[in-house]
C-alpha cells in the first residue's frame, strides 16, 4: 500500500504545487501545506474505493485540506521562522515566469476560497461536472460561477492592462 501511495504522489503531486500556487503566496506556507496534503491523502488512501477517480480525489483532498488550513491560519497568526527550501523556489519561479500569468496567479490569489477552487479547476480543465463533485456545489452553479469571475478577471486585466492599476 505505501509503495501504491508513493507512485501516485509522485505521478499527482504537481496537483498538490499548483493549488499551493494558488492560494500562498509565500513559500513557507505551500511547504506547510504541501506537507499536511500529503498527510491528509496518507489519512484517507485506505478509504480509496475508486482508483479510476484517483485524480478528482487528489483535487478534493488538496482544495479542502489547504481551506481548512487556511480557516485554523487565519485564527492563529502564528508565523514560524522556518528556513526556505531553495528548490520549491525555484519551481514555482519556473511555473509562473510569464508576466501575464503571474498577474492571472496573483488575481485569482485574490479572490475567496471557492471561487480560487473553482477558477483552478477550471483552469486545469476539468469539467463543470467534476468540478461539482469536488467542490460540493451544483453543475449550474459551477457554471454561473466560472462566468462571472471570468468577467471580473477580464475587467481586471483589461484595466491593468490600460494602466489604470
């Protein structure tokens, strides 16, 4: 079972960096949280019924660990002096080194929990109807709401791109 566990971390875990992406903005706290990702999959891979599905379970652990993680932060406050892992720099600088896409990262980083799950699984092209199972939310509303952020980051990058910042 571990070695099962460790193959499809290692073939999912780009899953695990992009929702970090989206919703720290420093590198500590993707590493913390990439950490407690993978401790809550560990937590519920035994209770794994469909390995066809595996990825949408990723998705969902991912998105709900991190906003859980997110909800007990923002009580707390509390910041460690923890050093940074170099490599995590660097892939991160990798992923976002076009200007249009940091500015697209950082807009959606702005928006509200549900709303950045809904926008990041959109943009790794999943299907309203998946992203309604891992989100919880119905397909319409999945639908209603993928249009209007796209309009609001449409807005958003048209006045920036204006120099209206």
């Amino acid at each position: 079972m571990e070695e099962e566990f460790i193959e499809i971390l290692s073939q999912y875990q780009g899953i695990l960096h992009k929702v970090n992406l989206i919703y720290f903005k420093n590198d500590i706290d993707r590493q913390d949280n990439f950490q407690e990702i993978v401790f809550q999959l560990w937590r519920s891979f035994p209770n794994v019924k469909n390995k066809k599905s595996i990825g949408s379970w990723i998705y969902a652990i991912s998105i709900s660990t991190t906003i859980s993680s997110l909800r007990k932060k923002s009580k707390n406050e509390i910041h460690d002096n923890l050093p940074e892992i170099k490599d995590l720099d660097n892939h991160f600088d990798k992923l976002i080194n076009n200007d249009n896409l940091r500015w697209l990262i950082e807009a959606i980083q702005n928006l509200n929990e549900i709303d950045k799950s809904i926008m990041f699984l959109y943009l790794e092209d999943k299907s309203h109807e998946e992203i309604s199972e891992i989100i919880g939310i119905s397909k319409t509303n999945v639908g209603t709401k993928i249009n209007r952020i796209k309009k609001f980051l449409r807005n958003k990058f048209n006045t920036h791109n204006h120099g209206d910042k």
